[in-house]
C-alpha cells in the first residue's frame, strides 16, 4: 500500500477515536440534479459555505435564549438587550451562531435552446450572504436565519454554469438572456424541529422577504446508530438547520424528511410581467393564421401581447380580428366577450394597459384545445408544494462529518405541454468542527 494512502487511512482512523472536537466549525454544500440521473434543469446547481461559532454567554447567572429564558430577566441591562441577545448559551443547550454564502441557479428544460417557452421554467440565480442562529434545547431545535443578495445577472448564474458546464466537459447553457431581471433578494428563513423520539420528529418552518414567501411542515424518521438526543440533521441547503453536534462515539444512520408547504411567491418564477408576455406573444405570433385551431381567441391573446413599437404589426393584427368578429359575431353577445373586443379595438397600440391587466386579460381567454393552432400557456407557480429527501449521514469524533442524499418533488411550476412535472437532485454535505 503507498506511503500516502496508508497516512491518510491512519489519520481517518485516528479522527474516529479521539476525543470529542469542539463545536462550530465549516460546513460546505453542493447540490445538482446530474448527481443521480441524467438531468439538467429546473432547480440545476446549488452551492453554499458556511462558519460556524460556540455562542458566547451573557453571564454566569442569566444566560439569554431564543427560547425565552432570559429575554426579559432583569440581570440583563437594557442598553445591552439587543446586542447580547446574539449571545445564547444557556446551560443544557446548545447554542451556534454563524454566516452562509451561497448562489443557486434555475434553468429550463433544455439548456441547448437560446428560446424559452412561456410554458417552460425560466432561467434564475439567487447569490446571498447571510447570518445564522441555531439552538438546540430539551428536544426542540430552532433556526433562523436572515440573508441579502441578488437576483438576475448581479447574482452571477450564467458565469457559474457556463464555468461549471467548461470544466466537466458539458454543452454550455444557451437562454441565460431568459433569466429573471436584477433586485435586491432580502430573505429570512425560520425553522422549528421537535423530536418526539430520538428516531422520530417533526419540523415547522417558514420564509419570508423578496425571493420567497412560504409556510410548511414536516415529519423526519432516522434508523441507525447515532447518541441519545442528538439532533436531526439538516437535508440540503432549503433546509440547512445546523451541522451535527459533537459526539463521543461515530454516528451512522439513514433518514427520511417529508415536507409539505405552500408557495405565495417564487421571485425566482417569472409568471407574467414583460417578459412573460413578449415571450407568449414571440410564439403565438407565426400560429395564428396558418393553424387550424381557435383563430379568434388566438388572435385575441395576440393582441394582447403585441408590443407597443410594433405599430405596423398592431394594426394588421387589429384587422384580423375585425375579420374573425364579423365572422364570429356570437363572441360579443356576451358581456365579457364584448369588453375584451372593445377593449382591444380601441387601443391604438400608443399606451398599453398595466401588465396587471393585460395578465387578468389573458387569464380570462379559454385558448384552444387544438394543438396546432392553440397557444401555449404562460407558466404559472405551483402553490401547493412537496419535498422528500432521503439520506445518510455519518459524524465522527474527531470533528469530521457528512451527508449524501437525494431530494425529490414536483416541479415549482404547473408544467404542462409535455415539459416535466417531477424533479430531483442530489446532494452532498461535508464540514468540519475546530
């Protein structure tokens, strides 16, 4: 056996019998749907690095906590409440603060098309730095966590994938123009675990800010060997939660989290707006007259979408429709059918309505059933979620710990037109206590 490889094996042997290594430390993810089949899209690419530290102590008699010991103990002078409230450390608990940095990027279904369905997903990145609480105390574990970044270009998504893509030899992405535009991403994101058993528990959690607004919840089962009232891990970087505590005897065990949650709003889903719009309008704009499908309320949506330097286009297009209302007159018996022809006969193409109204427009039309010459839907969010992840998880002694899993659900997005509806990734955990 070469020198190196038995050094290497004698120093991994040696962190599993030392003594128990400090908390904190540095913990880095890295998730990608190519890890457990051949896939590249949707949620695509995670990455995120994390530093840990022991919590500091307020003093010897009235430590403070995120679970309400202290917090309004009179042994803690006010001037002092907010910036001693970042030191947690009551006895018993445990008690980590710390910082994240990380990016994740959203790809369509086929990254070799530079043209992006409006029924597809979008392109997206989101790069973020962020700070961390985490307590763990008499079976209740509590996280929380509060980041800044960017979304859009500023967030760097096609420079990572295109680099990714170059070093491992894969065709580069083509419809990074597609992604979504550049704001501030400001997001928090609170979680609560409760183990009713050491092998069984459930999880509460929630986020809020620009990128994301959801509330959820969730059951976690482990089988294995692992120490008394050791924590639950976290499952991947949406849900993080804290690395493993330190232990004096290595932990081997399988879990399993299911979650359920509800999207209010995905910044990351571009579902309408500008560019929703010019892409459904892109598309339709060839179909209308050469299909055999519904022209009327083809052209209706055409309408629509026409933007407003194309002036020319405008009006020949009014004048298809004219055409297609005299031939269907029984359209505008109805009062809806009426407004909308109104409205659209009198826009002379100089000033368009709010993309909130042009979108309660869209919504309102039935496109046809026939393929040839229907239109294809706008994407829309999917605001009844589900995530189950299956893993492993291995902690040792010495301050060496990680993870291998895989994650599975139903796209963000009501995919329809043939694109996927099922997604999954893998993902891997490594860290280390100092």
């Amino acid at each position: 056996m070469p020198a190196r490889v038995r050094t290497a094996l004698l120093l991994f042997l040696l962190s599993s019998t030392t003594s128990i290594a400090a908390d904190g430390g540095t913990r880095f993810f890295w998730e990608n749907d190519a890890v457990f089949g051949d896939s590249d899209r949707y949620y695509t690419n995670g990455m995120r690095f994390e530093l840990w530290f022991p919590a500091g102590q307020v003093n010897a008699t009235k430590p403070m906590s995120l679970f309400g010991s202290g917090l309004s103990g009179s042994s803690m002078p006010k001037k002092d409440h907010w910036f001693e409230f970042w030191k947690l450390n009551r006895p018993g608990c445990r008690s980590l603060v710390g910082f994240s940095f990380g990016q994740t990027m959203f790809t369509s279904s086929n990254i070799r098309t530079p043209v992006v369905s409006s029924a597809d997903r979008n392109y997206a990145a989101h790069l973020y730095l962020g700070g961390m609480i985490y307590e763990s105390c008499a079976g209740r574990d509590i996280y929380l966590e509060l980041t800044i970044g960017a979304l859009g270009p500023p967030a760097m998504g096609e420079q990572s994938q295109t680099l990714i893509h170059r070093l491992i030899g894969s065709p580069p992405p083509q419809g990074w123009d597609d992604q979504t535009p550049a704001r501030l991403a400001v997001q928090s994101h609170l979680e609560y675990r409760r183990r009713m058993t050491d092998s069984a528990g459930w999880l509460l959690f929630g986020r809020a800010g620009s990128v994301y607004i959801t509330a959820g919840a969730g059951i976690h089962y482990r089988v294995g060997r692992f120490e008394k009232d050791s924590s639950f891990p976290g499952t991947g970087m949406f849900h993080p939660a804290a690395p493993p505590a330190p232990v004096r005897k290595t932990e081997s065990y399988l879990f399993l989290e299911s979650t359920a949650f509800l999207q209010f709003m995905d910044a990351t889903l571009r579902e309408g707006g500008d560019g929703g719009l010019d892409r459904l309008y892109n598309e339709n704009l060839l179909r209308i007259l050469g299909g055999t499908g519904n022209q009327l309320e083809n052209s209706l949506i055409w309408n629509l979408l026409v933007p407003t330097s194309n002036r020319r286009e405008t009006q020949l297009a009014r004048y298809h429709l004219i055409q297609q209302l005299h031939l269907h007159p029984e359209f505008i018996q109805h009062p809806g059918g009426m407004a909308l022809a109104y409205r659209l006969l009198t826009n002379t193409g100089g000033t368009m309505a709010s993309d909130a109204l042009l979108w309660d427009l869209v919504k309102a039309i039935r496109p046809s059933d026939d393929s040839d010459g229907a239109s294809f839907p706008l994407r829309a969010p999917r605001t009844v979620q589900t995530l189950t992840t299956i893993g492993f998880q291995y902690n040792m002694p010495g301050g060496l710990y990680c993870q291998i899993a895989l994650s599975t659900g139903p796209s963000d997005f009501l995919a329809e037109n043939g694109y996927p509806t099922w997604h999954r990734w893998g993902s891997f955990q490594v860290g280390f206590r100092f």
